[in-house]
C-alpha cells in the first residue's frame, strides 16, 4: 500500500477513528471494517486524508509486523545519504547563512476538504484516481519568503512527498526563494519520525537554522532551530511577519549558535502560550 503523501500535524482538539489496515499509536493493527453508511463514507474521507497527511510518525499504513520493510528504509536513506543533500558552492560564490523552510502548517495548511477560498488547489493521484487538496496560504507569506529569499540561501524541506509539495512550491514561491527543494526521502527516519539532518545538508551548522512547527524534525539540532506555531486558518496570524525583524539582525551574526543555542529565552518565549513569536532582539555574538 501507498506511502502517506502529506506530513501534517493535527489540531489538538481534533479527533478521529482509527482507519481499518493502518497502525494505531500503540502499535497494534486496526480491524474494524468500512461501513457503506454516511457515517462510513466518512471514515473514508478520513482515512484517504490520513493517507496522505501523516503526523510525524512512521508510513501509517505500514503493516505491525514489518520490522523489515522498517529496516530496509533505513537502509535506502542511509545509501541517499552517503553524499550531501544540497550542492556544493562554488568558488566565489557568497556564502549566505542556509535556512531550512518547511511546509505543512508553517507557510501553509491543506486539507482534502473543500475549504472557503483557497489560495490554491491542488491535484493529487492517488491509487489512480485524482483527488483535489485545498491549499491555503498562511498570512504574510508572501512577504515572509521575498524578505527571506534576499538574504539568505532558503531550502524548502518537508517531509511531504514531492508528488503534492512540488506542485504547491511552483505556485507559493512566486518569488524564486528556494535554492533547493528536498522532501520525504530526504529525511531521516528515526523512532517513527522523519527527521531533517542538516548535517546531511553539506553546509556549515554555525551557518544554518530549520523554520519549523515540529519538534520532531528538529530533534537532531536543536539548537539551530526557529519554532514556530502551527497554523491551520487563523486569518490574524502574524507570526511569519514578527520574525522577518529577527532574522535581518540574525543575518549579521557570525554564528547562529551563539544566538539559538544559547538563548533560552527565545526558545520559552515560542513554546509560551502568550507569545506566539520570539524577542526581535539579537543578543552580541560573544567576542
């Protein structure tokens, strides 16, 4: 059976069935059968949505007993990630600080469900059959990635496979942000997560930070992490705006470290319900 496409993340408040064939979170395998009832085709809805919006866990239609497919993904990663994942700069060439970018629910959220006024929509086949996922752009984008774009080398990375995050790339970055584009087989996957190694990146980690809303993708350097919130539709949303003021100062540091590493406040002040966004400031790079 198919990989799951899109790699989301779901609203806390948000609850569904499990879907028949796919591995709950305690690892036993679901078997309760499709009905054909409204509330049926439902279910189905769901499961077709979860197919392709897995949340950072592993393939959620892989079956229990499969240790050794798990394997032999970890195995095709680590062949893909015997070279690096970005290519190598050429002589001359400025060296700009690499800020990886993700996708789902940090510049935009999608969803299979018709939604009022999307900004985009986009066609998907799955199993041979098109389905339409509704893609809507997270406030100022636009403006975040222009900004982004004349500053830094910027690498969308997501975790979505690139059959749906390519065709949403070519119609969000009308600006040509993105010197690169890696996806899921880029990532690697560690204890049900995928991870994106930016040691694998081939570029300096005093010179690169991940824009991220899940931890999980982060969890092999923290410290050159930027969280932020997910976001699903809050039209009032101005966390992408908010940071532009920190990473033009960020731009001038020396080392990125000396700033995300060490700078406990701006961690606290982005997981803290009050504050969706981190201090503008930069503190001194130590001498």
């Amino acid at each position: 059976m198919a990989q799951s496409i899109i790699t989301q993340v779901t609203r806390e408040t948000d609850s569904y069935t499990p879907c028949p064939g796919t591995v709950n979170d305690k690892g036993s395998i679901n078997t309760t059968p499709i009905d054909t009832s409204v509330k049926g085709e439902r279910m189905r809805s769901h499961c077709i949505c979860h197919w392709l919006f897995s949340c950072f866990r592993g393939d959620e239609t892989t079956p229990v007993n499969s240790l050794d497919a798990e394997d032999q993904h970890n195995s095709e990663v680590e062949t893909h990630h015997s070279e690096y994942l970005l290519r190598p700069l050429k002589a001359g060439e400025p060296q700009r600080k690499c800020i990886v970018i993700d996708l789902d629910e940090t510049l935009v959220h999608s969803s299979f469900r018709p939604v009022p006024s999307p900004d985009f929509v986009v066609t998907v086949e799955i199993d041979n059959i098109q389905h339409q996922v509704y893609v809507q752009k997270r406030p100022h984008v636009d403006e975040f990635l222009k900004r982004m774009g004349e500053m830094f080398e910027c690498v969308l990375f997501t975790a979505s496979l690139s059959k749906y995050a390519d065709p949403v790339a070519d119609l969000l970055d009308k600006w040509n942000t993105f010197d690169a584009r890696l996806f899921r087989e880029s990532c690697v996957f560690h204890k049900g997560n995928y991870v994106k190694d930016l040691s694998k990146l081939g570029r300096d980690l005093t010179q690169c930070v991940i824009i991220d809303n899940s931890p999980q993708s982060y969890i092999f350097h923290p410290d050159n992490a930027v969280p932020v919130t997910s976001w699903f539709d809050d039209p009032n949303d101005t966390e992408l705006l908010d940071l532009l003021p920190f990473f033009e100062g960020l731009e001038k540091v020396e080392n990125v470290l000396t700033v995300l590493g060490q700078n406990n406040s701006f961690h606290s002040s982005i997981s803290s319900p009050t504050q969706s966004s981190p201090s503008n400031s930069i503190p001194s790079s130590p001498n």
